[in-house]
C-alpha cells in the first residue's frame, strides 16, 4: 500500500496540472480618467500579453457607488475575440470571494469551448482580487484560499487595521453594481451568467438587482444568496454522506462516518478535520487516505490524519493573495452574511457570549459526525467574529424568488464546500429549474469534475 507520504508527492504533481494558466491583464494606467474604449467603456484593450487570442482591457468604477467616498478602482477585463457572438456575452464569475478571473480565461474558455461560436466568454478581475488584491498578510499565511482554516486573532485584527474603513466597500452589492457597469461597457442589453461557487452569490444577486437584465443562469456549486451559513451546519452531516459514499466507491473497509465522530470526541479536532476534508476534495474527490487515517486516529493513531492536515495545508490552503485574496474573503463575508450575535454592525463586546449561547443550544444531531464547538470554531466564522463594527449593506431575503429566466443548477455529490443539499433549497427560488447532481465529482463541476456529464448539461442548457 502506498505510504500517506507517498501520496502526498504523488498528488503535489497532480495539483500542479489542475491549477491552470497564470494569464495577467495589460497594465492599467497609473492616472488620468479613461476614455471610452471600444466596448464603451473598457479601455486599453489589447492582445492579452500571455494568449494574444484574448483581448484584455481595464473597466473603471467607482470606488463608492453612492458616490460619498471619492475614488475609483480599475478591474482587469478578458473576453475571447467574438464580439458578434449570436447569443450575446457569457460572464463566468469566479468563487471565493477572492478569486480572480482574468487568469483562467483560457482554462475556461478550453472548458466552455462547444459553446464558443454562440457566446463570447467574459471574465473579470472581481473589485479586491488579482492585480488589485486587498493583501492582508498574516491572514493570507494563516488561511491561504481555505474558508475554514482557524487564523490567529492577531492577523484578523491586523488585516482589519490595514483595510481600514474602505473594507466596507467590499460587499457582494458592490460587486454587482461593478456587474452592470460591465454590462454597459459590454454593450449588452442582457447577460448570460454562468457562477461557480461565490460566483453563484454575485450571479443571484445580479438577477435579485437587475431582473431583466438577465438571460439566463449556470449557477454550479450553489452557495446561498443571502450569505454563507458560518456554522457550516450543511457541510457537517453531508460529511458523512459524503465520506461513505467516497468509501464504497472505493471498496474501503471501515465507516469513515462514525471514525471521523470518534477522533473528533478524541482530541477535539474537528474545525481541523473538516477543514482539511473541504481542501482535500480539490485533488480528491475518493478522498483517498482519509477513511484509513480517521480509523487509526479513532484508535488513537493520529499520524497519518496530520500528515493529510499538512498536505492540504502545503497544496491547497497556501495561495497568495493574488489569487484568492483573504482580505477580500473577509471584508466580503463579514459584511454580508448574518452571525449568531446579528450582521457586522453588532457591537464586539457582545458576540462571543452569543456565539457561546448558539454552541449550547446546538445539539449532537445537528453537527455529527462533528460536534458543536466544531460549528463554533471555523476560521471564517472567528475572523468575523473579531472584525470591527461597520454598516452594512441591506441583505437579501433568503425567499427572494429569481427572475422568471432558464436556471441550471450543477452540482457534485462529493462536494463539502457546497453540498447539494444547499442547491436543493436555492432551487426553490428558480421558477422552473433544471438541476444536475454529476456523480464522482466535487466542488467546482464544470472546471474540476472528470466526469464529463456536467459540462454537457451546460452546453446542452446554453446552446438551447
């Protein structure tokens, strides 16, 4: 059998094939306003240095779309050459929030290829991300591109300090006011979006905002609308579902379910583990390794389960910020989404004591195979938790309903970041939806899944 070690070298060279091509916009201009461009509004379009098959250019918005706070902000643009396209633009918007989309243009463009002739593919740079990444060191060492890793308070309150006030021009509104101005620049009267991950947040919201401005949705890897769940209460018993399910496939042996509750009684680890299961998913969605490193860590055993905690932390938490940035991660999550103590303009003092409240009156069957502190204790949850007071922008109902437009929603049946159990609830807001559950695959379906069957529901769904 291969050595936990051995696997890990293994899968350092498999996750440097998956990772893509590094594609960086032209420069923007360090000052004077832009004019318009030839899409009205983006400017210094160009062959993209990298893959002249791409054009890049700069869209510039306001820093404060209220207009109270001078500024502006210049957000990488790439498109493929079709500008004639017959269905119109197709922007594909990427997850985190953090992550770029400039740079994996041509990775997606290769993915979406079928449907190339009928839409011209658009990405952007999101405001706080790529070559405008709000940097936040500490943090990004502590927690690289993971939601879950456990930061040191120090680094939350540093990152706070260094984003300052602005912070809060980093919501999910802002993005989508961004959104339409790209529209403008476009030329479009209505875009196609197709969201994977927080991509599907920005791609909702747009529709919430701009209803008919919308011709229709890919929304793959659904997280909800109206803001992350920062108790995790979907990922912890989709583990279970999840890891057996993985564990069949796989002809292994033991109940990885009921190992992973007994190491988490044991030492207490379970943000760890589920932490470490949500990156490990990224280069293996068999999970391979974990139902044998949770059985000997439930027999007290516990080597083999760190060493998986140090390959996850080597090949997929440690990213810089430049290509998820977790201030970005930060300002965006804790302004919108709602907490056990209320939103970010609750005061500090009070929210430990109700955090503690929400951990004592979650129970056993809500989190296992985890446990209450587990849900109490995640790493985007803690950043939050210590991030300073700030207003924050009206969040959406969680019964919004979408516009009356095709919907696809794709999902993975290994997939912890966002299980589809959540796809299933945000599929209510869908008039008529269609939904694709791909078999085998995890997060991120249409860029990651090797299963092809995911990706041929979008075609089918966009060349309809």
């Amino acid at each position: 059998m291969t050595s936990t070690r051995g696997r890990i070298a293994a899968l350092l060279g498999a996750v440097a094939v998956v990772a893509g091509t590094t594609l960086a916009g032209p420069a923007a201009p360090a000052s004077a306003e832009p004019q318009p461009g030839p899409d009205g509004g983006i400017t210094g379009q160009a062959p993209c240095p990298d893959a002249p098959e791409f054009t890049c250019g700069t869209l510039t918005v306001p820093l404060d779309h209220s207009g109270a706070t001078p500024g502006t902000l210049r957000l990488d643009v790439a498109t493929t050459g079709n500008a004639d396209a017959p269905k119109g633009d197709l922007l594909y918007l990427t997850g985190g929030p953090g992550q770029p989309g400039v740079p994996s243009i041509k990775r997606m463009a290769d993915k979406l290829a079928p449907v190339l002739k009928d839409y011209r593919l658009v990405m952007y740079d999101q405001r706080g991300t790529g070559r405008g990444a709000l940097q936040c060191p500490g943090l990004q060492a502590d927690m690289g591109s993971s939601d879950l890793a456990v930061p040191r308070r120090q680094s939350i309150t540093d990152c706070a300090a260094a984003l300052g006030p602005d912070a809060r021009h980093y919501t999910t509104a802002d993005t989508v006011a961004d959104i339409d101005l790209l529209r403008r620049a476009l030329g479009d009267r209505r875009l196609s979006l197709d969201g994977v991950s927080y991509g599907t947040v920005v791609a909702e919201r747009y529709a919430f905002a701009h209803p008919t401005r919308v011709a229709r949705l890919v929304l793959d890897s659904v997280a909800p609308p109206g803001g992350f769940d920062p108790l995790d209460l979907a990922a912890m018993p989709a583990t279970a579902r999840v890891l057996r399910a993985a564990c069949q496939a796989t002809g292994c042996t033991t109940d990885p379910a009921a190992d992973l509750a007994a190491t988490v009684r044991r030492y207490g680890d379970g943000a760890q583990i589920l932490s470490a299961l949500t990156g490990f998913e990224f280069i293996d969605p068999d999970f391979g390794g974990f139902p044998e490193a949770l059985h000997e860590a439930a027999a007290g055993r516990p080597a083999k389960l760190q060493d998986l905690f140090a390959l996850v932390h080597q090949v997929v938490d440690a990213a810089p910020a430049e290509e998820l940035s977790q201030g970005l991660h930060s300002a965006a999550l804790c302004a919108d989404s709602r907490f056990p103590w209320g939103t970010a303009d609750t005061p500090v003092a009070g929210r430990a004591a109700a955090l503690e409240r929400t951990r004592q009156r979650l129970t056993a069957e809500q989190t296992w195979p985890f446990d209450p502190a587990t849900a109490t204790g995640l790493g985007s949850l803690l950043v939050c938790l210590d991030w300073p007071r700030e207003q924050v922008p009206p969040l959406p109902s969680p019964h919004h309903r979408l516009p009356d437009v095709p919907v696809l929603l794709l999902g993975g049946d290994r997939d912890l970041a966002t299980p589809y159990e959540l796809l299933y609830e945000q599929a209510e807001l869908a008039h008529d939806p269609e939904i694709v559950i791909v078999s085998g695959a995890a997060h991120s379906v249409q860029n990651r899944a090797t299963n092809p069957a995911g990706r041929q529901a979008v075609y089918d769904f966009l060349l309809r």
